[in-house]
C-alpha cells in the first residue's frame, strides 16, 4: 500500500526539500560536526538526530497519507516509514548510517502511532515509574530512585496529543474541560494525566508500569524485601484464607505485594477483583475482573467502586480481592469480608499498621453510619485478620517492615500483636553506586498467633509454627 506521494512545485518540479528544512539540515550538519568533535567520531548521541528529525519529520507530515497509514499494520508502516527515511537522506545528501537511520524512523513511528518519547522508557525494562512534569522534564524511579533523564517532548501541543492518545485508546478523553483522567496502558501499565489549567506547568503523566515478570514472595525474599520466614508464614495465611490489608504509603510496593500474596489463592476458588484501573494480575482460571468507570462528558454513566464491590457480593464470590480502598467502599468490603468471603485482600494508604484502624474507622465514619465508636471497632475486628505493612526506605528498597494481628477488642479498644517487625541496624554505602544501603534483619516477635486454632483447623499448625521459628 503507497502511503507518500511527492509533492510538485509550482513550476512542475519536484519539491523535495523546502526552505525551512534545507535551514533546519545545515543546523544538523553543524550541530553533528560539533557534537563528533568533542564526544569522537561516531558519538551516539540523540542530540545529533534533532535537527534532521524535525526536518525528515516535515516532509514526512507532507507527503504521507494520513487514511492509508491508519489502515497498516505497525510493522508494515514502521517498514514505509523507515525506507522514507532513507530515502529522504540520500536525497538530501545527510550522511546517516543504518542505526541513525532507524532510530529516527522509530522515532518518528512512535509519534505517529505510540507514546512518542515514552516509549523508550516504556521498553526500558529497569524503570519501574515514569513522571512527565511538563514537555521538558521527564524523570523515572529506578531501583527506588528518581532520576531526571534527557527525554524530551517537542512542546506542549505534542505532549497533548500524546496524552489524549493514552486516554483516547480505552474511550476516556482528557481536554480542558475534562483535564484529570486515570487510564491504562496496552500492558496494564496505570497512567494519570493532569492538564492545565489544573497543572501550572504542563501537562503531567505519571505512569506506573506494569512488571512483565510476575513476582513470586519467593522473589522478593531472594530480593531482600522480605524474609524466607516471612514468605512462608504469608503462605500459611493465604492457605488459612485470612483476611489481608496490605498497608503503606505511595509508592511502596503495596499492589506488587498483593499481586505476589494472590498467587497463593487456590486455583478452585472464584475470584471477583474490583479495581479503579486494573493492575492486578492474577493467575487463577476463575477471575473476573471489574473496572470503575468515571462519568461521561455529560457528567452521567459513573460506576464506583463501591458500585463494584456491592455487585461483586451478588456473583457468587469465594474471594474479594479489591485494588485500593479509600472511600464509602470500605463499608461494603468489610461486610464481605464478615459475611461469608474470608480470604478477602486489599490495599490500604497508611504509614503504619496502628494507623490502618484509625483510617478504616474514619472512612466508615465518611460513609455517613452513624454508628457508635465500639460498633464500628468490633465491625473491624470481625472482618480484618492481618496487616502487612510495607515500606520504601531511603535506599529505595521496598521492605515489608511490620506483619501484624488483630486479635480483638477491648473496651473498645482493638488489640494488635506484631508477629514479624524489620530491625534497623544502621546504613553503609554502596562503593559501585555510591548510594546509601539500609542494613538490618527481619525478625519474629515469637509470639503464637490468634490463629493459631485457624491454622490447626486447616492442618497447618506446624508450618505456621516453623515459619515463626526457622533460621533466616
């Protein structure tokens, strides 16, 4: 399928170049020649292709059908495309090697088609977030750590359309009048934007990319964010279909964590997630997944999670599992969690295990029951069994820090005990990045679990008895 034609000039020639680009490439030619000399012949640099970029990019826009391009298929236009750029070079007498030459076509493609510049982060495997703060300053987190990169969007108008191409593609629209939108990517990827005027400086993204290697608890303890003990008690919890809050603040590894604590769930079990975007990536046969949806452009259509999770309870569930909860839903995940569906997971923003109680009590409160004090506690400590608490330190490793037990009421006061806690011993630096490297041991407290009788029920006293005690 012929996607670019040629444009004729007035006078019938060929119009292969026009002023602005013939500008636009001696601009290369001398930025190029600058960047070879102080970096050495050959220097891979993407700022030698910004010039030519933005020429071959006009002509591109010039002689390109726009209809029949949109009937390909991305590898066959990413084919057109990259012939295009060769051709254009050899016409303009731009001396490009094949891997230049590529890189611009996929550049170009990714404008065209993708998520422009993201993408590039998007394929880097070793970054695990990405935070747009306007066109020119685009930085990720790697390995716990934020770090500015060189990524550019052209303007403002390119991040735009970049961003309503991400909203677009699951029938969400971000615009003026709409300017905050939380959507998806293909891979599951979760993306918030944030428009002006709402953002003074720009449009912002932050998308939090979906792992492409499912994470085990057996992972992240050869990882070191939590114990071989503690893995294996989680285990035992899973098993025991206890009901699980997996608490900590932004950014904490809490939907990692979860994803990991899910794989445990009996494959024979039905599960009915509830999710605001969906991440979480469940193995089981027997999953059905449900998704909010915000209200439309008339301000009708919305479906809460509470929506959900009130549906949810009628589709015959042997387990909840909700994304986040932080609203009027608490109310109706703690009646399921009361009434029949233990083994319920979710997550919860909170800085420390103590302060999951006080959070759930005050959004039931929020809800509008106006319940006594004790009944809303003993409404807790009916539904929720653990909390696992998990925390990004400052060396940028996720650590679970804390497991803890609810283990009733009294006097309206609800009683806790830690069975696993993380002890700080102090830091060192790394001598190969020069980063700071929090040292310490995680530790059970020895104490018997509340549920212990639970266990026993499930005949698996003695694992949960060797997971508090084995060496580390």
């Amino acid at each position: 399928m012929a996607i670019f034609g040629k444009k004729q000039g007035s006078d019938g020639t060929q119009d292969n170049a026009s002023e602005e680009q013939l500008t636009q490439d001696a601009t290369f030619y001398e930025r190029r020649a600058t960047l070879r000399k102080d970096k050495g012949e050959g220097a891979d640099n993407r700022d030698i292709y910004s010039a030519f970029r933005k020429s071959v990019h006009l002509a591109l826009m010039d002689r390109i059908d726009l209809f029949a391009a949109s009937k390909m298929r991305p590898d066959e236009l990413r084919h057109e495309v990259e012939v295009f750029v060769a051709d254009f070079a050899a016409e303009n007498n731009v001396q490009l090697n094949i891997k230049e030459q590529l890189l611009v076509a996929n550049l170009l493609v990714d404008d065209m088609i993708g998520l422009g510049p993201l993408e590039e982060l998007l394929n880097d495997e070793s970054v695990t977030d990405i935070m747009v703060n306007g066109p020119k300053n685009i930085f990720v987190e790697r390995k716990g750590k934020l770090r500015k990169t060189p990524v550019v969007f052209h303007d403002e108008a390119h991040l735009v359309q970049v961003s309503q191409r991400i909203a677009n593609r699951i029938g969400r629209r971000v615009d003026e009048a709409s300017p905050m939108v939380d959507a998806r990517l293909a891979d599951g990827s979760r993306v918030n934007i944030i428009m002006p005027p709402l953002a003074l400086d720009g449009t912002s993204i932050s998308i939090r990319k979906f792992a492409k290697q499912k994470i085990t608890l057996e992972k992240m303890a050869e990882q070191g964010n939590l114990s071989h003990q503690m893995c294996t008690f989680l285990k035992v919890c899973a098993a025991c279909r206890l009901n699980t809050l997996v608490s900590g603040g932004t950014g904490s590894g809490k939907t990692t964590l979860l994803n990991a604590m899910s794989r445990l769930i009996d494959p024979g079990e039905r599960i009915v997630t509830v999710e605001d975007s969906a991440e979480l990536q469940l193995q089981q046969p027997h999953v059905v997944r449900l998704e909010s949806r915000p209200p439309n452009i008339e301000g009708t259509g919305e479906i809460t999670i509470r929506d959900l999770v009130r549906n949810a309870l009628r589709m015959r569930p042997d387990r909840i599992v909700i994304g986040e909860v932080r609203g009027a839903e608490t109310v109706d995940m703690l009646q399921a969690m009361n009434t029949g569906h233990d083994g319920s997971m979710s997550t919860i923003h909170a800085n420390r295990p103590r302060e999951v109680l006080t959070r759930l009590e005050n959004m039931i409160n929020m809800a509008g029951w106006s319940l006594p004090t004790k009944v809303v506690r003993a409404q807790i400590v009916g539904a929720v069994n653990l909390i696992v608490h998990t925390e990004r330190m400052r060396d940028g490793k996720r650590r679970v820090t804390q497991i803890s037990e609810i283990t009733g009421i009294d006097e309206e006061i609800i009683m806790t005990q830690d069975l696993f806690i993380f002890d700080f011993e102090g830091e060192e630096m790394d001598p190969d990045s020069e980063n700071v490297i929090i040292k310490g041991n995680f530790r059970s407290t020895g104490l018997k679990p509340f549920f212990t009788p639970r266990a026993r029920y499930f005949n698996l006293e003695k694992e949960l008895m060797d997971s508090l005690h084995e060496g580390p």
